[in-house]
C-alpha cells in the first residue's frame, strides 16, 4: 500500500507534524501488502471540546451481492477465502432499533474497495480517500522516539485515523442521536454480533443475525475469535469496546505510543480483505487520561454514494 498525504495549510507549516503522519503512513504502508494507493488529506482544525481528531472516510456504497464477489474474488487461494465463502449468497439479517430500516446498500470506504479490486473508484469518485481533522488546541508530542510527557502522541492519532479510512467503521453510528431512518450497513458491520449470538463456527457466521442496535452489547467475532466492540453511546460504535483490545478503540492517552496492532486488530483489517504482512503482534497498554477519538459526526450525513470533503477549514 502506498499512502500519499494531501496537507493542509497548517500542518504543511510544521515540519514536525509532517514528519510524524509520514512515520504512521508508512507504518501502515509496512503492515499492508495490497497493491493499493490511497490519498488522504488532513489538517489542523478547531475541533469540539475532548475530540483530539476526527476521520470523514470516503464511503461507496454498493450492493451486498457485489461486495460478497469482491471479498471472494480478492481472497481466492489466501487464508480469509473460506471466511468470505461462508458469507450467505442473500445479505444476512441485521437488527435495527425500532424506527429504522436497512437499506438495499452496504457502505464500504473507498480505500477498502480499492484493496478489493473494485476499478475506476478514483475516476469515479474523485481522489480522496479520506479526509482528517486534527484538533488545535491540545499539546501534540512528535517524537519519533518515546513521547513527552503529558502530551498526545501525534504519530500514534495519525495511525489510528488511518484506520478508520481502511474500513474501521459501522452504520451504528448513523443510528445513535436519532429516532428513525433508512442505514447502509458497512462491510465492518457484517462482523457485529449482538453478545448472545456470538457466532461459534463459519457456519454460524454465515447465518447469524448481526445486530446495529446500540442498546445490545455486541462483539466483532469471524466465527472463530471475538472481541468486544463500542456500543456507539458513550463512545462511537466504531472502535472497539476498549484500548485493551488494540488501536481502533476510542480513546488515547497522554503519553503513550501505539504503533502496532494487537491481533483484534489485525482480525478486522484481515477481515475487510487487507493482507496483513510482518508486523508483530502487541497487547495495548491499559489507559490513563481518556479522551475520545471519534468519527466525526457529519460523517454519515453524507449523500449515499459518496463522502467526499474537498477542503477542510483551518
Ligand atoms: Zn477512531
């Protein structure tokens, strides 16, 4: 994978900042082995009160039927190919709260579907493959090397931002806030099982309702492992439930530095079709100062084709 930063104005000023999203890029071009060229854009930006940083994935939607050929189609002869071959030809159930229905279309970002196979999506849908705002505001460590005390590790946000823009991302929070509405599940949300159906074997995975309801406690599981994911109301649903679990959890603390991903995470990136190579595996360090890290919330007001921010505001 070959990540290629569009900056804005005011992280282009600093040299130290630039230097940091470069080191997560290609810490993740490093754990990547798709032939994929992604462009995300970011800059600093005022930013509501606890919100160190916020992603706008470009999203595509497509139909499940479509989705379900590319994830068998990319995976041919790779170890996630019985995975995707247990996904059933007609789209699983998914539990919605009352007042909301599932639309005939799934989400799935623009970057996930170019790891697919999906052609033409830049053509198709401009260049962008995402947009992040980082929040003025807070004290940023940029050392390449360990982090100052009591600040964010820049380096380590970048990395989880990213992440959101490879696919880390579901349709519980468009639910979340609201009382009624039409959702596009996201390729994520096909592995979000409420806790009392838990998936055990592929079989099961396959048939199993999955649940966007914000009020169940619900796990990511293949059928195989499962780990415990966001609700979506004290934090956004998604991320994991903690930052136990790995690097897509919803907060970060001062001080810390999270450059690798746990095997949950390595779990859901493999299960969104990215061929996850090298890179070892760590358990996350226990959390200190919490401070979420959410998607930003206009992400899934967009029109249904597309998400796309050209510019953001400084
Ligand atoms: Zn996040």
């Amino acid at each position: 994978m070959v990540i290629t930063l569009s900056a804005g104005s005011t992280l282009l000023a600093s040299s130290d900042a630039m230097a940091a999203f470069d080191r997560a890029a290609s810490r993740w071009e490093e754990l990547i082995a798709n032939n994929t060229n992604i462009v995300i854009q970011a800059d600093f930006g005022a930013l509501s009160g606890g919100i160190l940083a916020t992603s706008y994935p470009t999203q595509v939607a497509t139909t499940y039927s479509e989705l379900r050929t590319l994830l068998i189609s990319s995976s041919a002869g790779e170890p996630d190919s019985a995975l995707f071959n247990a996904l059933p030809e007609s789209r699983p159930d998914f539990a919605l709260p009352p007042g909301f229905t599932a639309s005939n279309y799934m989400n799935a970002t623009k970057a996930n579907l170019k790891a697919l196979g999906a052609a033409n999506l830049d053509q198709l849908y401009g260049p962008w493959d995402g947009s992040i705002t980082f929040g003025t505001g807070y004290s940023y460590s940029y050392l390449a090397n360990g982090v100052e005390p009591g600040k964010y590790d820049f380096e380590s946000i970048v990395f989880h931002e990213i992440g959101h823009t490879l696919g880390f991302m579901s349709a519980v929070d468009k639910i979340v806030g609201r009382s009624s509405g039409s959702v596009d599940p996201t390729l994520f949300d096909l592995f979000r099982f409420p806790s009392t159906g838990i998936p055990d074997t592929l079989s099961e995975f396959g048939t199993s309702s999955r649940s966007l309801k914000p009020t169940d406690s619900t796990y990511w599981s293949d059928g195989a492992s499962s780990y415990a994911l966001s609700s979506g109301i004290s934090y956004q649903a998604s991320h994991w439930a903690s930052s136990a679990i790995g690097i897509m959890d919803p907060t970060v603390s001062q001080g810390v530095k999270e450059l690798y991903l746990t095997t949950a995470d390595r779990s859901a990136f493999s299960s969104m079709g990215w061929d996850l190579s090298g890179g070892e595996v760590h358990h996350a360090p226990e959390p200190a100062t919490l401070f979420m890290l959410p998607l930003g919330a206009s992400l899934f007001l967009a029109a249904r084709r597309v998400r796309q921010k050209r510019s953001r505001a400084a």
